[in-house]
C-alpha cells in the first residue's frame, strides 16, 4: 500500500520548460537548412516524373536551365521559352551563357559542368533538341533531365 | 503603488516562447525548399566539326533496338505499334543479352555473367550480336512535336533495362547501383564492374520536322 501512496504522489504534469530549447534547435536547423530562393522563376515548372534518378554530386559544378511555358503570356508570349539565371534568353544565347557559367568555375572543373535542365512535361521535344544542339555547340555534354521521383511498379 | 509593483514577480514571462518560436518554425518549414538535384542523366554526343563528315558507322539492322514515338505520343517498337512502355525494359534487356554472334572477348563476357543473365541469352540471330562496344544500340527516334514527358518515360525505361543488368552483375539492386556514386575507390569499382563490356549505348536521334515547330 506505500508503494501506492507513493506513485499518486507525483506531480502528473509533464514539465515543459524545455519545450522552447527543443523548439530553438528544430527552427536553427531550417534557417540553417533553408536557402530563400534567389531566382524567379518566370516559366511554369511542373516536372516530370521518372524512375531511374540518380543524384549529382557536386552542386558547385550545376547550372540550371529551365525550360517551359512562360508565366506572363502577355508578356512573353506562350510559346515555351528558356530561362537562364533571372532573365528569358533565346536558344541561340545558350552558348553564350555556358560559356559565362563556365568562367565562374575554376579551369581544372571547366569541362565538367553539368546543365540540369528543368523542363516542363508539357514542352514538346522540338524546343528541346534545339537546346541540346546548342549545348553540344558550347561543349556541356553532361545534362540532367531534372525530374521527380515515382513509385516504380 | 510602490508596494503593489513590488509584488510582482521579478521573473519574465516564458511561456509564450514557445510560441513565438513555433511561429518562426512554420515560417521556416513553410519558405525551405530542400534543393533536389535528381533526375535523368544524359551525356550529348560531341559536337559535329562541319569540315569533318560524321564517321560512318555501319551497324546491322539487328544491332540496333529501333524505338520511334511520334508526334502524338505513339510508340512504334522494332516495328511494331505498342500502347505503353510497361514491357519496354524488359524488351530492352533480352535484346542486348541476345549474344546472338558473340566473338571471343563477348564469349568470355558471356561466361562472366551470373546465371540469372545468362538465362537470358536467346541466340536469336534475328537480334542483336552482343553487348559490347558496336554490338547492341538503343535507339530513340522522336518528332519535334513529341512532348517531352513520352520521351523521359522511354529513356527512363532504356535506362532502367541497364541499370538493372549492372546492378544483377555486382549482386546489388537496382536501387543501390543508382545510388553509388564512385567517391571512394570501393564504390568506383562496383560502377566499372557493372558496367564492364556493356557499354551504356543508347543513341539519340535528331527529331524529325514533322509536327511540331
């Protein structure tokens, strides 16, 4: 019976006193972990979705090229458009812009550069191998069909 | 009045903290975007030097694996007209394991392979000779108005027929062959065992004008 006297006698609140410290590190891990977007993106962007991903290993190597229909058709029409960095480019500037994207790495990683294309699934292959051949043209062969993951059935 | 503020508590109020720290927390979770840098890898072939007529490369016609996809999303499959590509890979990975004419390095190719790949091995004269180098290509064929979403999905199964041929012949899955990534020696090794002799040959083809713009 003391034994149960005993148990009833502790408080039955859990203290949560610490409650704000657990709250603290979970909120510094995503200010750490976030990255606010720097670009806006002006071409839809729904991706499209495949089995076989494989993941890139260095970032600093990536460049992003996203392809779709543009957000603002009054201004840019609605026919599919390349975005580079912040602004529409043509598809014969494309050359232009590796050749920028590869200045900024170093000369021993120059060749290495990877082009991650974000296309939009609705963007029909024409648009698309135009691209290609003006990156074949700049000499960054490695591309990345940007895509989502699917359960493989 | 002097007495009555005396009394208060001297300590600040913490409890709503908590709350003020959940507010920023959804802030966070709600603005982070975890950048994903996933997808289809893809190496273009080299650029053509116009002075130079591009290197005639006589190939079969058994040799090649012969995938078109129209301008309405249509697959035709070494010639014949297939609804979806759910059979594809499979399709895929018979024919490069056909050894139909195996020379000697194929030969000893072929008695390296597990038993699972082995039993693959049709020796159907009719498809390819072997998986080596100029012996069994993949070939997509597209129109300018194919939407780009078919052509991921057959790419994705060619390349699924690969790596699960790859993956078979170091013991892992398919999975875990994607994910290594040859940073260490170890993991380097397994990549060029996988993919020793059976060179990755999927050949992209300039799309046709037709429909599209």
């Amino acid at each position: 019976m003391g034994k149960f006297k005993k148990k009833t006698k502790t408080s039955e609140n859990i203290p949560t006193s610490a409650l704000p410290d657990i709250i603290f590190m979970l909120l510094f891990f995503f200010m750490v972990t976030t990255v606010l977007r720097e670009q806006d993106i002006l071409v839809e962007q729904k991706l499209p979705q495949a089995t076989q991903l494989q993941k890139l290993e260095k970032k600093t190597l990536i460049s992003y090229l996203f392809v779709g229909k543009p957000k603002k058709p009054a201004l840019y029409g609605t026919e599919p458009r390349v975005q580079a960095n912040d602004v529409l480019i043509n598809t014969k500037d494309i050359i232009l812009w590796v050749n920028q994207e590869k200045d900024k790495l170093s000369e021993a990683e120059r060749d290495q550069i990877t082009i991650s294309m974000k296309a939009d699934r609705d963007v029909k292959m024409g648009p698309i191998s135009d691209i290609q051949f003006e990156l074949r043209e700049a000499d960054a062969r490695k591309l990345l069909y940007a895509s989502t993951g699917k359960v493989q059935n | 009045m002097a007495r009555s503020k005396s009394r208060m508590s001297q300590e600040v109020n913490a409890g709503s903290m908590a709350d003020i720290a959940f507010l920023l927390l959804i802030f966070f979770l709600v603005t982070t975007t975890i950048a994903s840098d996933k997808g289809i890898q893809n190496l273009l072939p080299p650029k053509q030097d116009p002075n130079v007529p591009p290197p005639d490369i006589k190939l079969n016609e058994r040799n090649i694996f012969n995938i078109l996809v129209n301008a309405n999303d249509q697959f035709f499959i070494e010639g014949e007209y297939v609804e979806n590509t759910e059979l594809l890979s499979e399709d895929i990975k018979d024919f490069i394991l056909n050894f139909g004419a195996p020379d000697e390095d194929a030969v000893a190719l072929f008695n390296g392979l597990p038993q699972s790949l082995k039993a693959r091995a049709n020796r159907d004269g009719k498809s390819s000779d072997h998986p080596m180098s100029g012996g069994a290509v993949v070939s997509i064929k597209t129109n300018r108005g194919t939407s780009y979403e078919t052509y991921l999905e057959v790419l994705d199964q060619v390349k699924r027929a690969y790596f699960e041929i790859y993956a078979e012949r170091v013991g892992l899955t398919s999975e875990q062959y994607r994910a290594l990534t040859g940073k260490n020696p170890a993991e380097k090794a397994l990549i060029d065992k996988g993919k020793e002799g059976i060179p990755l040959a999927i050949s992209i083809a300039e799309p046709d004008k037709i429909g599209g713009n």
